[in-house]
C-alpha cells in the first residue's frame, strides 16, 4: 500500500491531453466574490493545486485576482497549478465558444486553461442571458446545435495550444459515449457527482477503459439529507483510523482511481479536506459493501439547470 501522506499529492496523467490532474482538488462555486478570493487564497496556501471554476458561477475575476497575488509573490507557480473552467450551457453555438473561453481565459487571468468542460450537455437559447425562460418560467433550449458540433469546437481550441485538455460536466454515461464514439480528441476528464451514495460505478468503468479521468463533485454531499458523513459506515471507519468522516470519505475516493472537489470558505475545513491518507483495504471493501443507500444530490444531469448551490461550510 502506499504511503499514506502521499495520497494528497496524488496527480493522474491524462491519457486524452497533456499534463496531470491532481487528484485533490478545490471548487470555486462561492457565492460572494470576496469569500471566494479569500478561500482560493487560503487553498493554495494550505496545499491545493487543483482550481475547478466556471463562467456559470460569476466568480471566475475573484479567483483570477487571488492567483495572480499568488504567483506575484513567487510562493506558487502557474505552470503547478491545474485550472478547470466550463463552457455555459447558452454558449454552446460553435461561434460562441472561442469568445466563451478567451473570455474565462481574462477572467482568470491566465493565458492558458489545463482542462476546459462542457459545463452540461444542454444547450439554452445563446446569448447573454444565462438562464433564458420562457413566459410559463420553463428552460429555453437550442435545438438549432448537437452536442457533438459544441465538442468540435472544443477540439480547435485544443488544437490552437491554449487548451490542453477537454471535457465534459454533469453527463450521463449514455451521453458520454455518444462524445467517445466520434470524438477526434476524446474526453481528458469527466466531472460528475460522486460519492459513496453515489459511487457511479459503471461510469467509473467506461473511464477506466477509455483512459478517462472520473473527478468527482459533491464528493461530500454537501450536507444534505440523507447526511453520507453520518453514515456509520463511515464513521466508524473515521474512529478506526483516526481521521474525520469527510477525510475517509475523500480518501476513498482518491484511492479508487477518481479525482475530487471540495468546496469551503473556512480555513480548518480546507484544511481538513486536504490533509486526506490512505485507507487500509478493509476500510475501503467495508465502503463498497456496506454502504447500500443510493441517492443524486444535483438533478442537473436531468436538466442542465443545477440542482442545488454547494454550502460553503
């Protein structure tokens, strides 16, 4: 088995793109713009080489300005650090998703973006309006683009160099093999919920098979009902070996192939989250087999429209 101090420094190679993915890493969706500057801060400080952002979550200058005071000071580099940002759901128009990038690309301050995903697979009526409705207040859909044209423009971004990596966000394992199929640069990373309630095992396979990196969001569950870290599956495994419930439940993660994101504005959580080490065998097999509640947190995979907002605890 591993050591176990090094599981939080894990990087899994992309076999679809260059570089490594950090297998730890932190989310971006905070609401206010002060918190999020502060807490993508905080993260790098703590350890985080992992930043999961998107035009979606109006934050994108927030996080931009922190690292940029970062890499100023000389105490990080860009070219350690992995950016993920996301096209929006109303720029999937071919001729909209250059200006969508470069834009995200100025936001954040950088000249290049490490991995670059289809936020959802729906596309809404392009143009300004993020969440365009109609008068009876349902989602305004693009029925005039595929998806598969939405991927071939994310194709030339990676063949103009500032994309080294692409992907796709809340998708179903039957979409995502529509992409694979015909796909001229396969996907570098999928990014879904995941957790020990919902441990996606089937698409975990697909991603195996195709040299696909699974990264796991509301790798937590956020908190909410039915509350994964009350589990006493989980908790009595955290009393075994001496780490928190949420410590056991992103160690598993990691130590099953996948990439995380965990999203907090408080330093001991950031902490916490980072500061994750390898679990015995039988603490994993016990999660595999003892954990029978199946729950989806975010309905976004059925919509397009997310399902929820993460708590910044």
């Amino acid at each position: 088995m591993e050591v176990s101090d090094t599981l939080r420094y894990r990087r899994i190679a992309l076999a679809h793109g260059s570089g490594a993915i950090p297998a730890v890493g932190f989310g971006t969706l905070i609401p206010d713009s002060v918190a999020t500057k502060e807490a993508t801060k905080t993260a790098l400080e703590v350890g985080f080489r992992h930043f999961d952002c998107a035009e979606r979550y109006g934050n994108e200058a927030a996080v931009g300005d922190a690292m940029h005071d970062v890499f100023k000071t000389g105490a990080v580099r860009r070219e350690d650090v992995f950016v993920t940002t996301k096209l929006w759901n109303s720029n999937h128009r071919p001729e909209r998703v250059k200006p969508a990038f470069e834009a995200s690309c100025q936001r954040l301050q950088i000249d290049y973006v490490d991995c670059y995903l289809i936020h959802t697979p729906f596309a809404f009526q392009p143009g300004d309006e993020q969440d365009p409705r109609d008068k009876y207040g349902e989602v305004i859909y693009d029925r005039g683009v595929t998806l598969i044209e939405t991927w071939q423009a994310l194709e030339r971004l990676v063949d103009e160099g500032r994309c080294k990596a692409i992907g796709l966000s809340d998708v179903s394992l039957e979409k995502l093999r529509e992409v694979v199929a015909v796909a001229r640069i396969k996907p570098g990373v999928v990014q879904v919920e995941s957790h020990p309630y919902l441990p996606e095992w089937d698409l975990l396979e697909f991603c195996r098979e195709q040299g696909i990196v699974l990264l796991a969001f509301a790798a937590l569950g956020h908190g909410m009902s039915p509350r994964m870290l009350d589990d006493p599956v989980i908790t009595n495994i955290a009393r075994r070996v001496h780490k928190t419930p949420a410590q056991v439940a992103l160690a598993w993660a990691v130590q099953r192939g996948t990439a995380f994101l965990t999203t907090s504005t408080k330093r001991h959580y950031i902490e916490e989250n980072f500061e994750i080490s390898a679990l015995p065998e039988d603490a994993m097999r016990e999660i595999h087999e003892g954990i029978t509640t199946n729950v989806r947190f975010n309905t976004v995979v059925h919509t397009g429209v997310p399902g929820f907002i993460p708590r910044a605890s």
